[in-house]
C-alpha cells in the first residue's frame, strides 16, 4: 500500500494543512528506522505503526488546533516509537528525527502533578524515584493513551510491575482529588495465561453434555466490559508470550476490540479498557501480535544496582542500627558488592545463569535478617555490648553475606578463585577498590572462605564443625537412613533454618548426589510439628501446572472469604524437587513453574500471592498466606531446563559443590566407625 497517501488523507480529515509533507516525513522516519536501528524482535514500522501516529496526531490535533503542525507530528511519532527503543538506538532516532524536522523543539508537557503522586508511592515503599525509571512510566503512560493494547517488555528487575502499579496508584489518587482526568480511577486485574490449562484459560464445552464454562479470561473481561463508566481497567496477562494463547486474543488487540469465545460469544471492550501484556521477552510472537501492540521496553541494566541497596538500607535494616554503624554498613556494602558481583559474572563459572541484581537482591536479604537476629543476641544488645563489638559484627556480617549471597553461585571449580580474590579485596590488594578502613577480624587465610561462619561471642571467625557437637550415631540406626554430619551438612543446615526462620524463598542448586533433597528434608523433618507442616512435591518431566496447584490445595485451608492457608497458627513449607524437569512447551514456557511463580510473587499478585481457582465457575483468586516455598534442581542442561530468570528473581539461588576428597573420606569412614562399633568388632580391627 501507498502509506504516504493513505496517511495523507487521514491527516487531511483530521484538520491538517500541511498533509503531504508531513505524511512523506511519517513514511520517511520509519523507512529510516527500518534501515539505520539495530534490528530488533519487537521493532514493527508497519501500517499498524503509521495508523497509530496518524490517531495520535488527530488527537493531539483536536487538543491544540492552533499549535505549529511540525511540532504536533513530531510529538505523535515519538509518543508512539520512543518506549520501545534500546537505549543505544534513541540517539540514532534523535539524528533522524531532527533531520526530518529541522528547528523543531517541543514544548515539556507538565506532568509533574503525576510525577509527585509517583515519588510519592515510590517512597513510601521505599523505591527509588530513578530517572529513568519515571521516564519509563511516562512513556507507558502516554503509549496507554494512543493504543488499547500495550506490551510491557524487559528482564526481571526492570520494574515492570512496580510501574504498573506505581501508575495505578498514582493515577487513581489524581483522580479522586480531581487535578487530572476527574473520576477516572484505575482498577487492575491481573494473571498469568501460562499458569493455567487452556481449556481453563478461554473456556470449553463439557465433552459429555456440551454445557459450556467460562473460561478466567472470559470472566475478567466481560466483568471489566460490563463497566461502561469513564473509569480505567487494566487487564494485565503477565507472563510469557506465546501463539498458543495470545493468537487467540488477535481480535482484542487490534481495531476489533472484542473477544470472540468458542460458545458464539462476542464480548466488546468498553470505554478505557486496556489489555497489558508483561513479558519478558517476545522472541516467539508472531509479527500479527506485535504489530498489534504498542511497545515499552524496560532495561534492568539503565537502573543498576544502587536502587536495591537503598531501598534495602532504608527500609529493611533493624531499628537498633545508629546513623553511624548504618554509614558504616553503607561504606561496607559499596566496597564489597559492586567488584564481588562484576568478578562472579565475568570470571566464574556459576551453577545457573543468575542477573547480576538478583545476587545482589540475595546479599541484602541475608544481611538485614542476619543483622536483626545479631542485634537481638544478649551480648549484642545496646546496654551491654562494647560499640566496636557491635561495629565488628556489622562488617563481618556484611562479608558471610558477600561470601554466602554472591559467592554461593559459583560452580565448585570457581570457588577458589572468588575466595582467592575476596582475600586479595580485604586486603586491600585490588587497586580500584580499596577498603574503607582495616577490617577487624579479618577472614583467616587457611582453607576456603565458604569454611567459616560468625562467632557473635568475639565477635570473630570460627569453622562450621566449632558450631556444632560431636556426632554421635545410636547403635539400632538403618545404615540408609545415617546422615553424617560433614561441613556441608552443618552450613548448608545452617542456612536452611535461616531461610526458614526469615521466610526466604530458597532454591538449592547443584549436582546429582550432593545432598540437595536430604539435607532439605532433614530440615523439614526437624521443625516444630505445632508451628510448621511440609509439603513435598516433585517434579517430573509430565508435571502439569494443575497437578501443581490442586497438590498444594489438597492441604490448605479456607481462613475466609478468597484466602487459604495452612491450620490457623501453623506455617506451610513447601518443598519442590527437581524444578527444572519438566519439559518446556513447544514455545518455551513452564506451566508448573509458572504458577508457582504467581504464587510466590506477594508484589504482583497482593497482598500474598496466589491462583485462580478452576473448579469453581466464577474462577475467584485465591490469596493463599503463610505458604513459603524451597526448592531444589540438578544444573541445567541435558534433560534439565533453563529456569525462567523470572521465577530465579524471587529466590536466592545456593549453589551445591561436588563433594572433596575430605568430605567423602569423613562419610565413609563414620559409617565404618559406627559399623565396626555397631558389630562389637575388636578394636584394633577399626
């Protein structure tokens, strides 16, 4: 088609003069982008692309009739373009653009009503009102105005969801107050398409009476379509994109705006309706499905990691920390985190592939629950302690932390290597980083780093088998039911009770027979049956998402209307073996790890996390609390998956050595101990 004509014509019918210069710039602008920007899977500059500049222009058009034409048109192509750009690609687009559009400069829009509001929620969870950031929620905001269908793409740690509902509350507040689009609050409704089976997802006839039953979809959209009012609906589908299920949606995305069912059912979107689509990448979406969206694209990598440390040291540290020993924390975490994570993601070799803000998001979670467990120790308290014991135990938390948040991905080939340059950093030997003051205690240099653990008492360095008794094995124990006590067993023990006490979603990751399920089971076994009950799942290579969740139901009790939980005054552990086993779908994704994922993401899907129920008609969310979830996987690769980085974004990955000659050597040799002892043999026969 002659895009310059056509566009020509819209511009014409919508009060524009200077039509045919303006369309030939349209076309050009996109013919240009097509050639000069890198080629991306979510880039389209086709006519849905010019349709949506053309809409834009007629809008802003009716806004402004007298404003210069050239300004009007450049804004609409950047309204509609901008979001979806790679950072690298904006200035090649800036040079095109004002090379179409000589002069041109267009005015701010004021919005910093909305940007206050945002700062606003930003803060009182304690994010950071990052430029870019904002930036990012502008754009989804203004892209949301042009089209009614929009993707939020990006990796974890991009704020994808934090922008959708920062934008939601944001919105919301302006609107009961009156000072922008009056009345118009947003209500959102969210799920995610790879979670539940598709006979659940749309809707199907019962095979034996032919009774049709609506699907959650379709019950959430006709829900948001029976409100005609002014007020806008966001249907968020928040999950990995696929032809499978977002073909089926072709007729909502585009011009159509309606949703056809197998039953004959055609239900149109109403006024302000907006489907969100929030995946983290669209490398197998067809180009009928991109095109029919508008695009905003988030890069983890533009935020850094600064953000979390902040939000983590305003808000997540104990309330006994002083200003001082809280600088000194801060001076602590700047000189260990950033070189410790640049060297594990440039010189190592880690057990899964990990984003570097998901090892920091796992050092500052140990470290502010670790840190509220010290300052509550009896000899930590204010009153008593000396104040340099309480700074020591800061730091050295502050390295157990580094060594067990950062450290712990490393394959077993690459721990000596980080130890070896962690002793080198403390010793101030790195020269682009050099300690803020000598540490005390320092860590001791014999053995590896991942052999000693803190001693509140000093406070100083001990090895792991210091913290515990001697074993002892009773005569009448079954010989496949000893666990030895090894170094292993004691620190990764450790760690579990840690987790579990602080509710730290936990995933273990390691090689077959290093003790993964034992030791998690062990831990399970050994909690208090009043307070804790377990749940053991395992996952097979057929494991399907609704044997997942019904598992999980089977022992959950209703506490009240929409929230399940374990037995009031009980927790629930959930154990999940071998994650990545089962087989991805022919697109990629992984049903049951996708609804666990939507059941742990507390953020997303609040106050707690959790499923839609599928028995029932009506699919009500079931909000299920008190449910904290382990798990363990063998590495990827052969048979085993590549796990999302979507679902690794809510754990903190632990990653298991193969065991050394000395660990083995201490199985084998307790166990022939006890043997030979068990039996009454001679002693010098032992």
């Amino acid at each position: 088609p002659d895009y310059a004509m056509i566009a020509e014509i819209k511009l014409y019918s919508y009060g524009y003069e200077d039509s045919r210069s303006l369309a030939q710039k349209i076309v050009t602008t996109y013919t240009l982008c097509s050639e000069q920007l890198s080629s991306q899977k979510h880039y389209d500059y086709g006519m849905r692309a010019v349709f949506a500049v053309l809409v834009r222009a007629g809008s802003l058009k009716r806004k402004e009739p007298a404003q210069n034409e050239s300004i009007l048109m450049l804004q609409s192509v950047n309204d509609v373009n901008l979001a979806k750009f790679l950072d690298f690609d904006v200035p090649l687009y800036d040079g095109i653009t004002q090379d179409l559009f000589p002069g041109v400069v267009l005015p701010k829009p004021d919005y910093s009503l909305m940007v206050d509001k945002l700062t606003q929620h930003l803060d009182r969870s304690y994010c950071q009102a990052h430029p870019y950031f904002i930036d990012k929620i502008i754009q989804f905001y203004e892209c949301h105005l042009v089209r009614h269908s929009v993707m939020l793409v990006g990796l974890p740690f991009s704020g994808k969801t934090t922008a959708l509902s920062t934008l939601q509350k944001a919105l919301t507040d302006l609107a009961q107050e009156g000072s922008m689009h009056p009345g118009c609050i947003v209500h959102q409704a969210r799920l995610n398409p790879k979670s539940i089976p598709a006979r659940d997802l749309y809707g199907c006839f019962d095979e034996v009476s032919h009774e049709w039953t609506d699907g959650i979809v379709a019950v959430l959209f006709r829900e948001f379509a029976r409100n005609q009012t002014e007020e806008r609906k966001w249907l968020v589908f928040d999950g990995p994109v696929d032809a499978v299920w977002i073909e089926n949606m072709n007729t909502v995305m585009d011009e159509n705006k309606k949703l056809c069912l197998n039953s004959g059912e055609i239900i149109a979107m109403s006024a302000n309706m907006r489907t969100l689509i929030e995946p983290m990448d669209v490398e197998v979406a067809s180009p009928a499905t991109i095109s029919r969206n508008g695009m905003v694209f988030f890069e983890p990598h533009l935020m850094g990691i600064q953000h979390l440390i902040d939000q983590t040291v305003n808000g997540h540290m104990p309330q006994e920390m002083d200003e001082a020993e809280k600088k000194d924390l801060v001076s602590m975490i700047d000189f260990l985190v950033q070189p410790l994570v640049h060297f594990v993601s440039s010189q190592c070799k880690t057990v899964s592939p990990v984003q570097e803000q998901n090892l920091v998001q796992s050092f500052l979670k140990l470290l502010s629950s670790h840190l509220k467990d010290g300052y509550k120790a009896e000899h930590m308290k204010r009153d008593v302690a000396d104040p340099k014991n309480i700074v020591a135990m800061v730091e050295c938390y502050a390295i157990w932390c580094a060594i067990w948040g950062i450290g712990s991905v490393c394959e077993t080939n690459s721990r000596p290597a980080f130890g070896q340059f962690l002793r080198k950093l403390l010793s101030g030997q790195v020269d682009t980083h050099k300690p803020p003051k000598k540490i005390q205690p320092n860590l001791p240099d014999r053995g590896s780093v991942f052999d000693y653990t803190i001693d509140l008492h000093q406070p100083g360095w001990v090895t792991w088998n210091e913290t515990v008794d001697l074993q002892v094995i009773p005569n009448s124990a079954q010989v496949q039911s000893i666990i030895v006590q090894t170094v292993d067993n004691v620190r990764y023990r450790y760690v579990l009770e840690h987790c579990i006490k602080h509710e730290i979603k936990l995933l273990f990751c390691g090689p077959t027979g290093t003790g993964k399920t034992v030791y998690m089971q062990q831990a399970l076994m050994d909690m208090d049956k009043e307070t804790h009950m377990s749940i053991q799942i395992g996952f097979s290579a057929q494991t399907k998402c609704s044997q997942t969740q019904d598992l999980v139901d089977a022992k959950l009790e209703r506490r009240r209307k929409g929230i399940y939980g374990p037995p009031t005054g009980r927790k629930c552990v959930v154990m999940v073996d071998d994650l990545n086993m089962p087989v991805k779908e022919r697109f990629g994704a992984m049903p049951p790890v996708e609804i666990l994922r939507q059941c742990m993401d507390a953020y997303a899907y609040g106050p707690t996390g959790g499923w839609y129920d599928r028995k029932d008609s009506t699919h009500p969310f079931r909000s299920i609390i008190d449910v904290l979830y382990f798990a363990a996987m063998g590495p990827p690769g052969g048979g085993r998956s590549f796990v999302t980085p979507r679902v690794l974004g809510h754990m903190y990955l632990a990653g298991f050595p193969l065991l050394d000659d000395e660990n083995m050597a201490q199985i084998f040799n307790t166990i022939l101990d006890w043997k030979f002892k068990a039996d009454n043999y001679p002693g010098d026969v032992g």
